[in-house]
C-alpha cells in the first residue's frame, strides 16, 4: 500500500513539471517564408486561429526582420499574442535569393536542430517567400503542407525533408536539390526542381525534369507524364509504380535500369490498343522517349557538374578508398550514361 501511495505521490511531482501547452495558448507554426533584402532577413509565418466552440480554423500570418538569422526568430516571438511553436512546422518556404545567399546559415540551423521538425519540407520559389505564405492565409488550414505532399506522393515532384537535405548538404557524392513552388495569379503549384553545388544555386530543372529525378531516387516511383507526337496526337499516362537501379562499372559505363507500370490515358488517333502490334508500338514509344530524355537530363547534370542524383554516393559503396573532389573531378565527367527503360502496361482507359 505505502508503495502504491508513493508512486501516486512521484506521478503528480512528475507531472507538475511538465511545462503546460495548451492548443488555444500557443502559436503553432504551420509554416515559415525566409526572404532576404539587403542584410535583413525577413521571417513570415503562417499560423491556424482557432475559433472556440468551433471546428473551423482559419490561417494568419505574421512578418518579423533582423540582421542575424536566430534573431529573427526572437524577433517573431515579440510580434506574437502567444508562446511561439516550431516543433509542429511542416513546411519552410524560401525564396532564390535568400538560397543564393544563405544557404550555409539554413544548413547551420537545421543542423543544430535550432527548428526540430525533421520531416518538414524546404521548397523554393522564384518570388518571395513572403507572397506565398500571405496567399496560404486565403486557403484552408494546411493546404501548402498537404499541396506539396500530394505532389511527392503522387505527383512529379521527388520527395524531400529536413533529414534529406541535411544529409545532401554535409555528407559526400550528392548534391542538394529542392522543389520549386511558385504561384499564377493566386494559385499555388509546383514547378519543377533546383540544384545545388555546394552553396551555389546551379540549375533550374523543368516539372518532367523533376520527375525524371524522382525516377532515380524515390522509392515510390509515381507520377503522371505526357508526350506529343504531332500537332494534335499525344500520349498521357499514369505512373503506378515502379523501381530503378543504377549500376556503374570500373570502365565508367553507367547503366540505369528503369520498370514502370502505367495506365494509358491518351494515345495517337492512329494506334489500335486491342491491335498486338500497335500495342507493342505504344510500348516501344514510350520506353524509347523516357530513356532518351532521361539520357539527355543526365548529360546536362553532368556537364554541369552537379549530381543531384547521387553517383558519387553510388560510386563510393563500391570503391574503398573515394575522394569526393577526384569523383567530381575526374571520375564523373567521363560517365558514359545508358538508360534501359522498361514499362508494363496495367490499365488502358483510352477510346482506342
């Protein structure tokens, strides 16, 4: 008995310590824009209001400035109508010229854990960052956050967080790559992929680009794809699943083995899917158009000398002794790329 009483006496000691949070007390950061002017950062954030006695929530945002990045953070807090939380934030938007200036500042942040919220995403636009968490105020809770979480998990966009780009921006054989979101008149929509050297902002990969990156490194393998083949015929189709494996050999050939398995949505006016021979045509198309413009994204990252791929990595697993400046310099350029795409086609809900 007197053991029971004690450790119900050590359950109310524990949990008087515990520092409160109650949800309506505290502000809980849903996502942040980075912007910078000058040697001023600028912090927006975007923050649910929750209405009492009501299921509905709506989003406000707030702005705070300072000339050191942590500052920032204690700037936003004294604009604040409660305690500041970021443990919960799941999305952090930053816009070109902050990327082409402070990267190094980002990286040091994350990496102390300064935000932990290790499965945020970090996206990047061409206009400001601010601009694209005012418009999120106008939409309903979580939009962005789920926005660019359908597009990695079902769209065209490979998938990315905290941890990834941590381990991209300190770790050797791959380069950092970031999704870009922008917004047309109010609407908010993903558009494509960057990619780092180092701290240097490289490239601007276009939507199928960044697909074709996505090919390469996710494990979900999903995504939607459309291709002319004249004036008014075209193929569309979904991507279900699929796998890839890369396999580079001492003699610097580099082969990429790609499985899809698709569903038909559109196809030439002039194919026949129930014909066997046109059927193999569609297929013989479709595999041939991927792997040259798989080929033809790999010889521009290449040229580049940017490797958001990750064969550096590829190639120290198999090598002992890697020197990430003797890969780069010597070793990658004279990659010789071979792409073997290879789809099953599923499903066919097309008129044809």
């Amino acid at each position: 008995m007197k053991r029971s009483i004690l450790a119900l006496f050590f359950c109310f000691l524990v949990s008087g310590c515990v520092q409160e949070r109650i949800i309506d007390r505290i502000n809980i950061i849903q996502s942040l824009g980075v912007d910078i002017e000058g040697e001023t950062y600028k912090l927006s954030a975007s923050i649910p209001s929750y209405i009492k006695a009501s299921p509905k929530q709506s989003e406000s945002s707030i702005t705070a400035e300072s000339n050191i990045m942590y500052g920032v953070f204690t700037a936003l807090t004294t604009k604040s109508s409660h305690p500041v939380e970021l443990g919960q934030m799941r999305t952090m938007v930053i816009s070109d010229k902050f990327a082409r200036e402070a990267i190094p500042e980002l990286a040091d942040l994350i990496n102390r854990e300064f935000i932990k919220s290790s499965n945020a995403t970090i996206v990047i636009t061409k206009q400001s960052a601010n601009s694209i968490i005012s418009e999120t105020s106008n939409k309903p809770p979580y939009y962005l956050s789920e926005l660019i979480e359908q597009n990695m998990q079902h769209g065209n966009t490979p998938a990315t967080n905290y941890h990834s780009f941590v381990n991209q921006y300190y770790g050797e054989g791959q380069d950092v790559y970031l999704p870009v979101l922008n917004q047309d008149q109010g609407i908010l929509h993903m558009d494509g992929v960057c990619v780092f050297k180092g701290d240097d902002l490289k490239l601007w990969l276009t939507g199928e680009e960044g697909l074709y990156v996505k090919f390469l490194n996710d494990k979900s393998l999903t995504g939607e794809y459309d291709f002319k083949t004249g004036p008014k015929e075209m193929y569309s189709f979904t991507i279900l699943r699929g796998k890839s494996k890369i396999a580079i050999s001492k003699n610097g050939k580099t082969t990429i083995t790609l499985a899809l398995s698709i569903a038909l949505r559109e196809i030439p006016n002039n194919m026949n899917i129930q014909n066997k021979d046109d059927l193999h045509e569609v297929k013989k198309q479709i595999e041939n158009r991927l792997s040259t413009e798989i080929k033809t994204l790999l010889v521009r990252l290449q040229k580049n000398n940017v490797d958001p791929i990750g064969f550096g990595e590829q190639y120290r697993w198999q090598h002992r002794t890697f020197s990430e400046n003797e890969f780069y310099e010597k070793t990658y350029p004279n990659l010789d790329f071979e792409v073997k795409t290879n789809i099953l086609i599923l499903n066919a809900g097309v008129g044809h």
